[in-house]
C-alpha cells in the first residue's frame, strides 16, 4: 500500500466545500454528518448502527498523495448488513452521495459483491470508462454491455459513457470494471447499490491503489471521517 497521506486540514477545507456543493443541488445530509468529534463520543452507544455500517464523510486519495489529480469525495448516507444478503432478505440496499472534481480520476477497479447504479445528480458531465473481466481481472480486449436508465448499451474496450445531469448507469459485480471523472466541471453523483464494504469489496486493477489513504493531522477534524471510527472512538 501507499504512503502518502493527506493532511487533516484539506480534509476539513474539502467537507466544507463538498457540503455546499451538495446543498446547492438541494440535497441535505443527515444530522450525524455535523457532529464534532467530541458529539460523536458522547453519542457513541446511541451510534453504534452508523459505526458499524461505516456512515459518514469519506475522503480518499487513494494512498497516492494527489486527491486533486486522483481522489474521491463520498458520504455513505445508509448501509445495509452483508449478513441479510445471505439470507436474502433485511437492509439489503446501501446510498452514497459522493463528488467527482473535473479532471479528478477514480481509478479503475471493479467489486466483488455490490451492484450499483451511478447517478449524475447534477453539474458538469460524468464519465465513466468500462472495461469487461476475464477471471478476475481488467481485460483491456474485451468490452461490456450495461444498462443506462433501462436502456442497452453495448460498449467497446475502453468506451466511455457521458452522464448528464439525471442519467444514470447500472453496474454490476465481477462484470463492469471502470473508471470516472468529472467532465467540464464538478459532478454531483448519487449512488444506490447492495450492501456495501469498502474495506473488502474493492478491487482496483493497480495494486498500488488503496481504498483508504493516510492522514497527516495538522489540525484537528471538523467531523470525522469513517476511517477515522477506530481510532477516534475506541
């Protein structure tokens, strides 16, 4: 994994601007994701559901230290538990609100268990680059077909789809590898997919990628992020 690491001060200038981004598309988030770290300690027991699902703020720069060239912002708003998707039934749905930057890639990687539907919420356009799986791995010879609003779409090897504001892609499980950046400006993307882990479920075809980057603490945190939950509130 890498080592490179964010400082905690970017991090708290990126929530800041990410919550209002968010806001002028007139979505709200919910009143956890404005709890200071002192708040979340004292509503620890009463939190556990959002400790365990792994709620909130989420910002990587995928270990390499450049979160304006390659990073993600994202805000896991619900989750459900991986065990109802055995018994096929329960909380079996998980919802992020999350910002691609223009330019800011996310790089190639499929899942192992979750399917999702990526949405353009709002702003510029989104572009998602797709590649199709050959045991496992990303096959740079092969492409896909996937569905856009209910719509077929065959792609080749390295088609790029362009999202407008309210279209959307469905993407599934050891099928679809892809990659996605903002196109022209900032993207508001909604995602709703199964249950989510991105501690286990994320598999990128770089293997110097790493879900979740270092943070160099400079500052305090205005509000934790999710990978702060274990070392914060132990």
């Amino acid at each position: 994994m890498a080592s490179a690491s964010i400082k905690r001060s970017r991090v708290n200038e990126i929530i800041r601007e990410s919550d209002a981004f968010i806001r002028s598309f007139g979505y709200i988030l919910p009143p956890f994701a404005y709890w200071s770290p002192a708040e979340f300690r004292a509503k620890k027991p009463e939190a556990q559901n959002i400790i365990g699902a792994n709620l909130g703020w989420d910002i990587t720069d995928y270990g390499l230290g450049d979160y304006e060239k390659m990073g993600l912002f994202l805000f896991t708003v619900r989750n459900g538990n991986a065990a109802d998707l055995a018994r096929g039934r329960g909380m079996l749905y998980a919802e992020k609100a999350m910002i691609s930057k223009r330019d800011q890639y996310s790089p190639m990687h499929r899942h192992n268990l979750k399917a999702e539907d990526i949405i353009n919420r709002g702003g510029a356009t989104l572009v998602i680059e797709l590649y199709g799986d050959t045991d496992g791995q990303c096959d740079k010879s092969k492409g896909t077909v996937v569905y856009c609003d209910g719509i077929r779409r065959e792609l080749p090897p390295g088609g790029k789809l362009l999202l407008k504001p309210g279209e959307s892609v469905t993407l599934m499980p050891n099928e679809h590898w892809h990659a996605f950046w903002g196109e022209g400006g900032d993207v508001f993307i909604g995602e709703v997919s199964t249950v989510n882990d991105d501690n286990t479920d994320n598999v990128f075809d770089d293997p110097k990628i790493a879900r979740f980057g270092g943070i160099e603490e400079d500052e305090e945190p205005l509000h934790l992020l999710v990978s702060d939950y274990a070392k914060w509130l132990a």
